[in-house]
C-alpha cells in the first residue's frame, strides 16, 4: 500500500494547518499518510476527525526551523521531523515526502538520506508555471545556483521524463531559458547547454526569452536555479500585484463595483489558474524517491494538492522512469 511521509512541522503554519491538509486527503482521496512531528501534539489534532484512521504518527521531537543553515541542521538533528520524513522513504516505510518546511534542509535530507536516482549528477527543483494555454515546467526553480551544461541537459531530461509521464505532454516542448533567441546567446554554460540539447534526441526548441514562458508554447523551461526561482518568484509577485491593483480599481466607485460583479466568476477562474496554493508543490527530482516541497506559506489546501502531486508521482512511477531513461 502507498504511504505517504508528511513533515507536519514543516512550514510557517505547522502543524495545525499541514495536519488539516492532510486530514483532507486522508478522507476524500483515501490516502494513507504518516505524519512526523511531536506525537502527543499530532494525536491531538488528528484525534476522532474524519480521515485520521489513514493517518499514522512517528515521533519526532525537533524541528528544523527556516532560518537555519540546511546541512548542519540535517546532519544535526537525526530527530527532526524532516530527516525522520526522508528515512521512511529511504527505508521503504513511505514512497513519497512532502514537505514546507526550509526548502534547503529538504534538499541536503533528500541528498544525504534519500540519496540521487543512479547518474544524476544534481537534482532539481520542478516548479509548474501557469501559462495561456496550461502549465510550463521550470527547470531548476532553486536548487542548484551554479551548473555546468551537462547539469542543464539532465535538467531537460528530467523534466522531459516528468512532463510526458505525469502530465501526459506528447513528445514535451523544451526551451532554454536566455537573453535572445539566437543559438549564439548567453554565457558559455548556456550556449555549451544549447549544443547539447540540439544534438540530443529531446524535442528541443531552442532558446527562449522570458516573455515566452507565459504564452504556452514550452513544455519544459530549462535553466539553472539562481535564474528559476528569480521567474517563480517574480511570477507569484506580480500576480499578487496585478490583482491586488484590479480590486482597488474595481472597488473604487459604484459603477466599479457593478462591473466587478458581473466579471466576478472570470477573475476567479483565473486567479485559481495562477495561485500557487492550487498546484501544492514543486516535485525535487533526480532522487530516489518522491519529493514534494511545498510553498513556506503552504495553507491546508495547498498541503493536501503536494500530497495529490506526490501520489501522481508514485503512481506513475516517476521515479523508476528517470532511473530508466536516464540510464540509457
């Protein structure tokens, strides 16, 4: 039976919040869950609500806080509800962890405990970037500052692998992410990626621009992770800004309001499109198991849609496929 790990004192809301996340995809998706954390605070929380009896507790008495340097606070703290996370999956106790906790932390347990799928050279961070026409995979979102071009090809690789297996993309579209589009742009890790990609047997579409994420025409948006997580987080800033500017222009008058109302289901759809809390969390990959980080901020809906992702992750077998395509 599919487990799946839950650091629940992992984020800014823990662990009331990751607990109601939980408790939801425990009782509407069936899915069975082991959450890591202070025993008697857990049982607690979980105690007679619907979904607890999928729910199994570890304990685990510290806490990885956010402001703390990663690799020391996984090498030092064996009983934190993080690292006790990554040993079930290690140990095959759990298929999958999902955690909001310090997004670095996460990495180096995934690293040192979880270890990397064999000949991944650095896993990284898959963020989904809402688009026109769906969702673009950005490769890396943060986990690696500086990378070499064979980084950046198995970045494409890997998210060439996810995009086709678990969001069903034929033959995923892959750009690389620069400052124009001509082959000869960029600094000497992104062009030396450029020719790797182009001789490569990926559907390799070549060098993209910023303003090309948003339009839909790329599957999979590969760079390195100092440049993705400046897009994601530019990403989540503007919408935040955009429509924070469209209520105070929509509300300032009555003839505002009343538009408003009319274009009231609109706005909504889209600003689910574009809220991170919908998508839940962005899969680490290249290692030997499932790995959902989610969002800091990370809310009960945006915990149970990781433990969604994590489940589709598992069922497609994400990881085994990796292992495969990639040994080839």
């Amino acid at each position: 039976m599919t487990k799946i790990a839950v650091d629940a004192y992992g984020g800014d809301y823990a662990p009331e919040q990751i607990v109601e996340g939980a408790l939801r995809a425990a009782d509407a998706d069936g899915i069975s869950l082991i959450l890591t954390g202070d025993e008697q605070r857990l049982k607690s929380l979980i105690n007679g609500k619907a979904g607890s009896n999928r729910i199994e507790i570890v304990h685990a008495p510290e806490i990885i806080q956010m402001d703390e340097s990663p690799v020391e606070a996984v090498r030092q703290k064996g009983e934190s509800s993080l690292v006790k996370g990554a040993q079930l999956v290690r140990d095959g106790e759990a298929s999958a962890l999902v955690s909001a906790g310090n997004t670095g932390a996460t990495l180096a347990a995934s690293l040192f405990v979880i270890k990397r799928i064999k000949g991944v050279e650095r896993p990284a961070i898959t963020s989904l970037m809402p688009t026109k026409t769906g969702v673009s995979l950005i490769v890396d979102a943060g986990a690696n500052v500086d990378c070499r071009p064979s980084q950046l090809m198995q970045f494409a690789q890997m998210g060439s692998i996810y995009a086709e297996q678990v969001l069903k993309v034929h033959r995923p579209r892959i750009g690389l992410l620069n400052i124009g589009h001509e082959p000869g742009k960029g600094n000497h890790a992104v062009q030396e990626a450029y020719e790797l990609l182009q001789h490569s047997s990926l559907n390799f579409v070549g060098n993209i621009e910023g303003r090309d994420i948003s339009r839909g025409e790329i599957d999979v948006v590969v760079c390195d992770g100092f440049v993705g997580n400046i897009v994601l987080k530019f990403a989540e800033g503007l919408s935040e800004t955009l429509f924070g500017m469209m209520k105070e222009e929509f509300t300032s008058t009555f003839m505002t309001k009343l538009g408003a109302l009319l274009l009231k289901p609109g706005l909504r759809r889209i600003k689910n499109r574009v809220d991170y809390t919908e998508y839940g969390g962005a899969p680490l990959l290249g290692v030997d198991g499932v790995v959902i980080i989610a969002h800091g901020g990370s809310n009960a809906k945006a915990i149970y849609n990781a433990i969604r992702v994590a489940k589709e992750g598992v069922n497609h077998d994400i990881v085994g496929a990796m292992g495969t395509q990639l040994a080839k």
